[in-house]
C-alpha cells in the first residue's frame, strides 16, 4: 500500500471510532454502505472492534462478529479487574509498593471502559522485590514465561497476561530516560484507597505515555489505537495540564515536536475536522500499522539506520550474531556466560521457525522487498 494513502475501510474506522469516542450517533446510510467484515478486520487489527461496534449498535443490528468483539472485550475487562485486585491485595500484604500502568489507567477515560481493548496489564514494582512479585504470581495461578531480563517479566494465565515492570525503559535502549525514570518513586503520589499503591501526576502520567508511544512509533509503528488514547487523555484532562512543564519535560527526551504533532492529529482525526495532505499522510503511518507496528516497519526502519552501503548485509549480520546490548536485554544469561554465544547464534533461527514463524518469515520478505534508502522515500 502507498504510504500516503487511506483506504476507504480506514476511513470508515475512523469514523466509527470518533462517533463512539464523542458519543455520537453515526449515520445509518453510510454504515449500511460500508464493507462490513473488511472494516471489521482492519478494527480487530488496530484493537478498535469494540469501540466500533459501540457506534454502530446505535443505528443497526450487530452483526455476530461485532457483538462477540464487544463482549470478549467486556469480558476481559472484568477479568482483569478481578486478577488485577487479587495481585494488589497480595503486594500490599508483602510491602510491595506498585503503580499501575498504561491502559489500565486510559481505559477508565472512555465513554466505556470496554470501548479500550487490552492485550495485557501493565504494572510498575519494587525493583528490589520482583522474586517477591514473582512468588505472588505464581502463587495466584500465573505461569512465569519472561524473567529477570531488563525489560519487564512477564506472566500468563489464559486468557491473561500482566507484565511487571522493574524499570520504565530499559538502560540499553533508552539511558537517559531510564536515568529519568530510575527514581521515580520520589515523584509518585501515594493512594489513599490501598496499602502500597501509587499514581503519577496527570502530567507525569501523560509525559510517560508519550514516550511510550514514541518508543513503538519510532521503531515498528504504531496503530489507531495509540492515536485515539491521546485523544481521549487530552479529551479527558488535557485542560487541567500544565502544558509548560510538559513542553519542558518533553524536551529533555527529545520528543516535544512528536507530541505536538501527534496531539493535533489525534484531535483532528477524531473530532471530524478537514485533513490537509501532511496529515492525511501521517495519518496513513497509523493505519498501515496494526496496535503494535509491523514487522515490514521494524525492518525498513532498522535498514533505514543502517546507513546506504551494504545495507542488508549490516543488518542480517546484526540479526544473526547479536551485540552485546542485545543479550543484555534480550539474552542475560547468555550476556553473563559468553561461552554460551556460539549456541545461541545456531539456536535463535530454529527458535524464530518454531515459535515465531510468521514474523521471521514477514522479516525476511520486508527485507527482498527492500532496495535502498533512495527508493524508499516518503510522501
């Protein structure tokens, strides 16, 4: 797809979603008109289906697909909650301080909880006490799949999945803003309502999510869904905001002309003003990227940086024989144990054809498809 294009279905979306997000009734003529199951594809792509199927029951019938979209979405919602309280009760009964994160916040500035789909719970904890937090899981029925890296750990029980961070943003990627971070508890606001909980500042919170964002936007992409939450947070509280220690923070991190920019767009798109072909064009990196980017994103981008001589060669090799920040991050123990490389190189294609198939595949058509820096400019 040319990446200043939007599709029609895109479109109709959007549209969808900023009806639901405004409470607005949509027009019943142009819902009848759309290509239904090609819309909702694109929706459960972008984690949209069931703010769109909210706009749409107001003029029609649901479909079936729409109305499961919808009650799985509220179904989790409560599911969540309730896995959510137990852990609570359990960190504040062992002295683990804890901050919710992300989506778990966002969602309640919806017209409809439910409207905002998760994949997963995020929640910041005691650095010092993770082999706590994993007993805690563990003890509630949680199955530990990711553990003890720089990012976060991660735990599974079905149809759930909480992600306990130690850190913000990882020391490898991001330094600066992992030194931002490092100490945050200083700047948290204790809860009222429990033993150990916190919550940031509006504009903290704010500031996080916008580096968040960046972090998939500049990497693999990001889709609608990252768009609309801005919307909605600026909807929600933008007018309370200190917007100059936003703009001052926001600098540091080198993202303040993203925020802007993006801010804009978000109001733009969802409150049904006239797109100029700059935003159009914005706009279309949204939509060709589904909630969490695309690998065609990730490798185009990757290759971008690489430099224009020998590009593909650099990048297969960084692929294949990764560096040092990469097992830090991705690899501890091999980080720790050098000896253990050699089998790492031999064992991560192998692994990628079993459990990843279909990203490494896609990477490696991103890739044939790739020529040179030249030939992939922008709109």
């Amino acid at each position: 797809m040319n990446h200043c294009e939007i599709t029609k279905n895109a479109k109709d979306l959007i549209y969808l979603v900023s009806c639901a997000a405004n409470r607005i009734t949509p027009d019943a003529k142009r819902c009848a008109e759309m290509d239904d199951a090609s819309v909702f594809r694109l929706a459960s792509l972008h984690m949209l289906a069931a703010a769109a199927a909210c706009a749409l029951e107001k003029v029609m019938p649901l479909p079936q697909h729409w109305i499961s979209a919808k009650g799985n979405s509220k179904r989790r919602l409560i599911i969540y909650q309730a896995e959510r309280a137990r852990i609570l009760r359990a960190f504040d009964e062992r002295g683990i301080w804890y901050l919710p994160l992300k989506g778990i916040l966002i969602k309640d500035m919806y017209p409809e909880s439910s409207m905002r789909e998760m994949s997963d719970n995020d929640i910041l904890c005691d650095s010092e006490k993770m082999s706590e937090v994993r007993e805690v899981m563990e003890s509630l029925g949680f199955s530990c799949v990711q553990y003890g890296n720089l990012k976060h750990d991660v735990y599974h029980k079905d149809p759930l999945c909480f992600e306990m961070h130690a850190n913000l943003l990882n020391s490898v990627e991001y330094p600066e803003a992992y030194t931002y971070y490092k100490n945050i508890k200083e700047r948290l606001i204790k809860d009222d309502s429990n033993l150990c909980g916190y919550h940031m500042t509006n504009e903290d919170f704010y500031i996080y999510c916008i580096n968040h964002m960046y972090k998939h936007f500049s990497k693999a992409g990001t889709g609608l869904r990252s768009l609309l939450d801005i919307y909605i947070i600026n909807k929600s509280i933008g007018q309370t905001l200190d917007r100059g220690y936003i703009s001052r923070e926001l600098e540091y991190f080198g993202v303040r002309d993203f925020e802007s920019k993006t801010r804009q767009l978000a109001e733009k798109v969802f409150s049904f003003q006239p797109l100029t072909d700059s935003d159009k064009a914005e706009l279309a990196l949204y939509t060709d990227s589904g909630t969490f980017g695309s690998v065609e994103n990730l490798v185009v981008r990757s290759l971008k940086n690489e430099g224009s001589k020998h590009t593909k060669q650099r990048y297969i090799r960084r692929r294949v024989f990764p560096n040092e920040g990469h097992l830090k991050l991705y690899y501890p123990v091999v980080y720790r144990h050098r000896v253990l490389y050699p089998l790492l190189v031999v064992y991560r294609p192998f692994k990628g054809l079993i459990t990843q198939r279909k990203k490494l595949f896609g990477e490696i058509k991103a890739l044939k498809k790739f020529k040179s820096t030249d030939e992939t400019g922008d709109c």
